[in-house]
C-alpha cells in the first residue's frame, strides 16, 4: 500500500498543476494570487496541510490551489497573536482607526480585482462581487469613524464622593468564521470593528473561496507590515473544519467566535463555546419572507423580491425564500412573477448582463433537487423551473413554487433560488405565517398604510431581526446592527452598537472621598 500511496503521489503534482486554470484570469495575479498558495498568515505565510482546490461553479475547473493550514500551523497562530495582543490593546484607539483606514484604502485600490475574483470563486454575479468589496470598503470606514468615537459613560453615583462609570476594553484575541457566500464582506464586518475594539484576531474564511479569503489575507498583511506592525494582528486560516475549524471553537484563549454559516453547525459553535463560557456572535440561517398587502405598490414589490429571491442565485442568508400575497393580487403577482423569472439571463458570472450565475457547488445543485422533489412530495405546485440546466457548471432554473405555507419543507431553509409564493387573508394571519418558521433574520412589509407599518415593527410583529418596509429582505445596508433571533443565533454583525460585543465592559466605582459609605444605605459598624 505504501509503495502504491508513492507512486500516486508522484503523479499528483502534475495532475495538479495540469487542470490549473488560473492563468486564464489575469486579475488573480494583481491579487497576488499564484497556481498554488500559502493557508495561512500569522505574520508568515505558511500552509502545510490538505491541498484546498478552489473550484469555478460557471464550469467545474479548477482555478487554483491553496495548502491549507495544519493544527501545529494554527497553534504557532496563535502563540504569534498572544505575542502581538499587548501591544494591540495598548495602542489607542484612533491610531488602531488609522491602520484599518489604510485597510479601506487597498481595498479600494483592489475593488475591481477582488469583486471578480468573489464572482469566479463564488459565482455571483459582477456587480454583486463588486457591491461585496464595497461593503468592505464601508465597514472600514465606519469602523475608522468607531475609533474615535465609541464611549463608555459617567452615571449617577448614590453615594457621596463617588463616581459610577463604565469603560470598555478590549477582549484580547478573538476567532471569526465567515461562510462561502461573503467570503469578503462578512469577514470585514468582523475584522474591522474587532481591530478598532483593540482585538487581535484570527479568520477562518470557507476552504471553498480559498482564494478570496487569501486574497484578503494579503490586502491585511500588506497594511500591517507597511506600518512595522505584527501580521498576527489580523492573522488568517483556511482548513478544514474538522481539524483547525475544531481547535478554533474549542480554544479557551479566544474570548469570542464570531460564527456565520448554516444553523446545524452554528448549533454546534454554540455549544462548544459557551462550555467554556467563551462569547459567540451567531449569524445562521434565514428563512426571509415578504408579505404583500394589498395595498402595496406591487412594482416595487415585483423589483424588491426579484432581487431577494434571485440575486447571488438564492444564496444570501438574507435571499428571499417566502412570498405571501393578499388574495386579492396573489393571481395577478403569481403571473408576473413567472413572466419575470422567464426572462432573467442566466449564465456566467463574469459575463456583463448576467443576472443570476450558477450556485456555488454540486451539493447546491443537489439541494436544490432534493427541495424540489421535497415540495412535491408534500403536495407543492412548481410554478416555473425546478430543474439543473444542462451546461458545464452548477445551474439551476430559478424555480417558483406554490405549497401550504405550513408544510415542512418551508420550515427548512434551502440555500439555493427557489421561491415559496402563498395566499393570505388577513394581517393577523399573515404575521403569524411570518414568524411561524424556526428561523428569525430578515423580512418585508410592502404597504402604504401607516397601521400596517406600526403593526409590523411593533411588539406583535415581525420577529426577526431585520424588519423591512417597501424594501426587499436582501442587501442591508452596514450601517445597522445585522443579524437575526431564533435559530438564526441572536447575534448581531457590522454596524450600530454591534462593536460593544467585541469588548468588555467594565463597571467602575471610584470613591473619592474620604469616607466609607455602602450602597444600599448598609450601615456595617
Ligand atoms: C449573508 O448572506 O451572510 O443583507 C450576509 C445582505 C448583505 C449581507 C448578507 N448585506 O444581503
């Protein structure tokens, strides 16, 4: 067997670098991204472990390679971030802004490069590979605008000569694990506000957009080696989760695992964390609806929900996946929608007018048949598509289909461009619909009615995180806090007071007098 394992491994090298179509892209270069790449960045540039091939979804080919990083990688990692953190925390927080400014920058300077390799990598389309980088670009200009400005505050003491204070503080060393369909942004969300808060931090990025967590890597290490700062600040991995994945969420010395990815395994996050009493950020699963009021501008509703629906292919945690009309427009909406999927281009990615590009690997496209045949088996109705196209790469028709909005499948959230459309009466009926799915991230009103809107984001309506009005599910802008409840995990990412998580508070009580007296009025004498 030895003997055999040799010889196999002989030829891999040339196998490899046979099927290798990176050179095809010229941008991957601008990136510094070669055939074959590091895994990880820790202030160096290593890698040792399984080979991680990133593979185009438009074609199946292999684009390009990285070694991923092995246990003993991660754990020289993290002794190199325990040696820069002290110097980190130390540092104030407007110089901490400036370091991630300069970050914003090379990002700008990279936006066009990056924006198609996300496309190549992760298969949505251009302009939204693009709009990905940009969301960079803006968390680190909110996060710069952060450095100088977050603040702790001076409350009301009850005894005499003393101050009640609070102040925040960095955390120390945190993980972040961010999912394949952002492999950009949603990392940024992350890194930017963490570095601000004085965190040095350790990224995770999805072994399948290999490249672009790399290529970040990079636009980081550039920035900080520029300013005669450690690497390991913002250190990088990509690895299998089984092995380095494992290590990060059971490692006591990272004070918080910022998680985004599927709620099964943000399940597990969970659990193992806060065994160890360690802080989570948990952004899982969606199951985001919009709901029609009849009377709704129902052009908008048509423009809001195409994009929610169809957009990165039904691949945003925040893709619409639940449209319920009044039924007094539900006919006419049914048939427009219809039309409307008839004529959205699909096709490459990187191809100027594509609309909807392929989703991201064969298990998506599995997915995607296994949710069809499930929404049938429960009595479902497709309305459009509800099949895999026959092409190179992994395409599937945008589907619509109608089923009783209580049938299981709807519970589940399929990450791939299927569209559940449903008939309702009554507000009441239709909030209880909304909320009645285990998931919580993001949902959609369209209506003119000012009752409607207050019913809508009061106390009895919308229980997810995001509670939209004539707007679409997907496409938050970073300015808000972001996340959702329920089984999405009750974290909240990117803007508003979401960097209060990535410190620790601490009350303070400062007598300044020369007495002793208790709180509470306790005499003690
Ligand atoms: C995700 O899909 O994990 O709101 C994040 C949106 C984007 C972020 C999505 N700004 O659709």
């Amino acid at each position: 067997l030895h003997k055999m394992l040799r010889a196999v491994s002989q030829f891999r090298p040339f196998i490899r670098t046979m099927a290798l179509t990176y050179e095809k892209y010229p941008f991957l270069k601008e990136l510094g991204i070669e055939a074959v790449n590091p895994g990880c960045y820790n202030g160096k540039w290593c890698g040792s472990g399984p080979v991680l091939t990133s593979m185009n979804p438009a074609t199946g080919e292999a684009i390009a390679q990285v070694n991923s990083c092995t246990v003993e990688e991660y754990e020289e990692t993290i002794v190199a971030m325990e040696a820069a953190k002290n110097e980190w925390m130390m540092t104030p927080g407007p110089r901490r802004g400036e370091i991630v400014r300069q970050i914003g920058v090379a990002l700008r300077e990279k936006v066009e490069a990056l924006g198609k390799l996300v496309s190549l990598e992760m298969g949505k389309i251009n302009p939204e590979g693009v709009g990905e980088v940009q969301e960079a670009i803006d968390i680190c200009d909110l996060a710069v605008g952060l450095s100088r400005s977050i603040a702790g505050q001076v409350l009301q003491s009850e005894r005499p000569g003393h101050m009640l204070l609070e102040t925040w503080n960095p955390l120390g060393m945190v993980g972040i694990i961010s999912a394949f369909n952002f492999p950009c942004a949603v990392a940024f969300w992350n890194i930017a506000i963490s570095l601000i808060c004085g965190n040095v931090s350790v990224w995770k990025g999805a072994s399948s957009v290999c490249l672009t967590t790399m290529a970040c890597a990079k636009i980081c290490a550039d920035v900080f080696e520029a300013n005669g700062l450690p690497g390991a600040i913002a250190s990088t991995i990509v690895g299998p989760g089984s092995t380095v994945g494992d290590k990060l969420i059971t490692d006591e010395r990272l004070k918080l695992v910022s998680f985004t990815g599927s709620t099964k395994v943000g399940r597990h996050v969970s659990e193992t964390v806060h065994s160890h009493f360690g802080r989570t950020i948990l952004e899982l699963g969606g199951n985001n609806a919009v709901i029609c009021m009849p009377d709704a501008d129902l052009e908008l509703v048509l423009r809001g929900c195409l994009f929610g629906a169809v957009g990165t292919a039904g691949q945003r945690c925040t893709s619409l996946r639940r449209l319920f009309l009044h039924e007094s427009v539900y006919d006419k909406m049914v048939e427009r929608f219809v039309k409307a999927y008839a004529t959205i281009p699909i096709g490459d990615p990187l191809e100027k007018g594509t609309l909807c590009g392929p989703v991201h690997n064969p298990a998506a496209v599995k997915e995607y048949l296994d949710g069809v045949a499930a929404i049938k088996a429960e009595g479902g109705k497709i309305l459009c598509g509800g099949n895999k196209i026959d092409r190179p790469g992994n395409y599937v028709e945008p589907c619509i289909a109608a089923i009783d909005p209580r049938a299981e499948i709807v519970k589940t959230e399929l990450f791939v461009p299927i569209l559940y459309v449903f008939k309702f009466k009554t507000i009441d009926e239709v909030i209880a619909l909304n909320n009645g799915v285990p998931q919580g991230l993001s949902s959609a009103m369209f209506t003119k009615d000012l009752g409607n809107v207050c019913r809508w984001i009061g106390p009895l309506g919308s229980d997810c995180g995001l509670v939209n009005v004539n707007a679409g599910t997907s496409g938050a802008e970073i300015g808000g806090a972001f996340g959702g409840e329920k089984d999405t995990g009750g974290g909240r990412e990117s803007g508003s007071d979401a960097w209060k998580q990535y410190m620790r508070r601490s009350t303070c009580t400062i007598n300044y007098s020369a007495e002793m007296p208790l709180a509470q009025g306790i005499v003690f004498e």
